[in-house]
C-alpha cells in the first residue's frame, strides 16, 4: 500500500488517500474503513437517459463516487472488496441518497474521511503504518498434504489464504497392483507442481513448506527436483533450498499451526510476524497450563488484570484479536482502543494484534478474542465478578419473595 495523502485533525477527525499495489492491502483497507465512513472512489455506474421521443438508454459510465459506508463485503480467496452505502455528493450522473456499491481496485486511489472525536484512533492509525511498511514480512507458500490431497495455501503478515485444493484418486497397493498406485502417485504430484507453478514465481525467493503425515512431502520434494531437473527448468531447480521438508498429522490446512511450531520451520521464520505471533499463543497456553494465574483471557478478565497494572513492562502482552476493533457500536470499539493504548502507552506493556485469518488468531478468537500475559499472578480474577453479581442480588424473606 502507498500512502499518497493524509491529513488528521487535532480531534481525530481526517482523512488519507491510499494506493492498494497488492492483493494484501485489500485486507487492511478492509479492516481500515467501517460503517459511517466516507469512501471516494472510481466507479462503474449504470446511467440511463430519456430522448425527446420518450425513448430510454442504458449505458455505464466511469466516474468517482463519495458515499457514506454501511457494509463491507470481502472475499479472502480473491482479495475483492466491495463497500456499499448511501451516495454522499451529487454528480453529474448520481443524486445523494442513491446507493451505490464501489468496488476498490488494485492500482486506483481512493480516499477514505472519517469524522467525529477519535475517528482516526491508535489501532486506524497503526493500520496505516503497517499497510505502507515497505519492509512487510515476506509470503511464505505452504503446501499441506497426504496421498491424493493437497492444500495450496499463502501465509502472507496478515493471513492464510486457500489458494487451491488438489484431490486426486490414488489406487490402493495390492497384491500385484503397485504399479496402478505408483502411477496415481505420480499424476497426483505432477497435478500438485503444475497447480504449484500457476501459484507462485519463480523468480522470488520465499520458503515453500511441504508438510505430510509419513513420507509423501519428501517424495514429492524430491518429485520437484527430478522434474526440474529432467525437463532443464532451471528457475525450478533454484528453489530447491527454499523447499521446506516438515511432518504434520494430516494433509487438511489446520495442521498449518503445528507445521509453524516445528523447530526447522521456526528457525526458517524466526522473523515473520505470524510465527511470532505462534510462539506467543503457545507461550500463553503454557501458562495457562499451570494455572499459576499469569495467563487469564475473556474480556472482564483481561480488563481487570489492565486496571491492576498486571499487563506492563516486564514481560506484559495484550493478545488481542483484529476482529474485537471491527465492531460497528463506535462505543465498543472505543473501549478497546482505550485498552490497547493503556497498555502500549501508559503501563508500557507489549501489544499484540492478531489476525483472525491466522492460525494462531482462530485459536485467540475461541478464546474470545482477547488474553493476556502478566508480569505477576493474580488470582480468583473470575470469581469477582460472580461475586458482584451475588451481591448486587436483593436479599430473600422466608416466604421466598424478594425484598
């Protein structure tokens, strides 16, 4: 993404021109605008106009629109965002009020305003800033398989995206058959690498893992070498020590989080942001393993723990999920933005947001969206608020009627 302008006012109110370069950046403009935004943007619109005859024509036109958001409709797979809402300036072929749904392109500006106190608060910002880091974390492809299954995925800063599914139908090893299964193998691997070659260039250098159950990643590592070999493919042939060999418990793309957690993995992505984020998840699993009340998680319990001083510097992490800040109630979002701010800024404390199309993000939004690392136990955080509720309950007579 490119930051092509931007002006904030001392209230929080402003508004940035951004240029999306890359499918990625489709995701951040979506977790950037929200409901009551204005977004101008270019446009195809259906116009149609009356002759002196009384008889009609429809034809499209290309204009820039300004309407006011009031849905978001993204597709991960093809990184295509659609925002639609209410027209907010005429033109020459629109009225205000009429809708209209613009669909952001890769290549075109468009200008997002957003009004009110606060608007343009820490986490809106912090979106900004990371979406125009020319130093975002490389892609990484992950191929996860078993025999007749492959699960083509990218693992980008911000996500893991499907790109592709390969099932073919592998012929079992029976008795004086092995052949027919060593034939199924080979079309299976030859479909995975043709599929593979349409996905990726050859001319980045990026980690490919290759993940199975047993020996199928191997011989399919070693499928890519003889090939590239065989058939002169030198550009293959050079990806030959990016192709990652790991062992996973199936070929379904959930075992991406174990495939992350494995040490030669690890060690190959000791940089990127979604094995960061992976290792503290499993940091704070740990934690909350031993119950020794350094690890808590929920909202209540996590606000608590905030107000204590218990998430600061020292070894303090907020974990929190980027979907708790596309609430559209202004006022929850506000509160957690506060949140965040209070540990980052005031108690000090590391802040982590995790994207809810990571791995590691899924297992945070089971935990419901939001956990925390403390500097120091606390105890029984989830017991006060059974006890508020108790003692906000009015006492009972003996006739059993409240009084």
């Amino acid at each position: 993404m490119r930051l092509i302008k931007q002006n904030f006012e001392r209230d929080g109110s402003g508004l940035v021109t951004l240029f999306p370069e890359e499918p990625e950046d489709m995701w951040y403009a979506y977790n950037l605008i929200r409901p009551k935004d204005l977004l101008r943007a270019s446009a195809l619109r259906r116009v149609t106009t009356e002759s002196a005859t009384g008889s009609t024509s429809s034809t499209r036109v290309h204009t820039t629109l300004t309407i006011r958001v009031e849905s978001l409709d993204f597709d991960p797979q093809s990184s295509q965002l659609h925002v639609s809402g209410r027209i907010a300036e005429e033109t020459k072929f629109t009225k205000v009020g009429q809708y209209h749904t613009l669909d952001l392109e890769l290549q075109r500006n468009f200008t997002l305003t957003k009004d009110g106190d606060e608007a343009w608060d820490s986490v809106a910002r912090g979106i900004i800033k990371e979406s125009c880091d020319p130093v975002k974390s490389a892609d990484v492809w992950a191929v996860v398989m078993q025999e007749g299954l492959a699960n083509l995925a990218l693992l980008t800063g911000a996500r893991t995206v499907l790109r592709q599914r390969v099932e073919v139908s592998i012929p079992r090893k029976r008795g004086g058959r092995a052949g027919d299964h060593d034939k199924g193998l080979e079309k299976f691997f030859q479909t995975t690498l043709d599929t593979l070659l349409r996905q990726i260039d050859l001319n980045e250098s990026k980690p490919i893992l290759l993940a199975s159950p047993g020996f199928t990643a191997s011989s399919f590592q070693k499928f890519i070498i003889d090939t590239a070999a065989r058939t002169g493919n030198k550009a293959l042939l050079a990806q030959k020590a990016n192709l990652v060999v790991v062992h996973s418990s199936s070929g379904h793309l959930h075992s991406l989080n174990e495939i992350l957690q494995t040490p030669e993995v690890m060690a190959r992505l000791k940089d990127t942001q979604y094995s960061r984020e992976g290792k503290l998840m499993d940091d704070f699993m740990t934690l909350l393993r031993k119950d020794d009340g350094r690890a808590w998680y929920g909202p209540n319990e996590v606000e608590k723990a905030v107000e204590k001083g218990a998430v600061g510097r020292g070894g303090g992490v907020l974990l929190i999920s980027n979907a708790l800040f596309r609430a559209q109630d202004v006022v929850v979002r506000r509160r957690w933005v506060r949140l965040v701010d209070k540990v980052r800024d005031v108690e000090g404390g590391e802040v982590r947001t995790l994207s809810s199309e990571h791995e590691s993000g899924k297992r945070l939004d089971g935990l419901g969206g939001i956990a925390a690392i403390l500097t120091f136990p606390l105890e029984d955080l989830d017991d006060e608020d059974a006890e508020g509720a108790e003692a906000e309950m009015p006492p009972e007579n003996t006739d059993g009627i409240q009084i």
